[in-house]
C-alpha cells in the first residue's frame, strides 16, 4: 500500500509511479451506510511503456481519504 500526495507516489529506485486518473470519479453510497463513498481510478506504471489500472473505493476518515478495495480492470 501506498499513500498518494498531490495525486501521485513515485519510487524512483525501483521506477515505480503510480498516480490518480483525474478524469474519472463517481460518488455515490456505496456501501448503504448513509455516508458516500467514491470509485477511482489509479494508474501503475513500472517504467516502461505498460500501464496498469486500478479501481479503487475510497471513503472518507477525518480529513483524509481511505482505501476500501482495489482491483485491476
């Protein structure tokens, strides 16, 4: 797990990036608790030219926002 700044996480040794798609967010109740929750959309890449995308469900946890579940789509 990591934790984004400013959107993005980068380990430079191993050439690691990873960093929020700021073009996809819905927000909705996701999970039935009254409170809403949003789906986003993270992207991985390893220093080549691949790419992977996740779906991550974030909640919010005081003035910051946590991870739920991540999947690779």
């Amino acid at each position: 797990m990591v934790t984004l700044k400013n959107g993005q996480w980068e380990d430079r040794a191993g050439r690691i990036r990873v960093t929020f798609v700021r073009d996809f967010l819905v927000t909705g109740d996701l999970n039935a608790d009254g409170i809403a929750e949003a789906a986003v959309l993270i992207a991985e890449s390893g220093g080549g030219t691949g790419e992977n995308i996740y779906l991550a469900l974030v909640e919010r946890a005081g003035t910051r926002l946590r991870n739920i579940a991540t999947t690779l789509v």
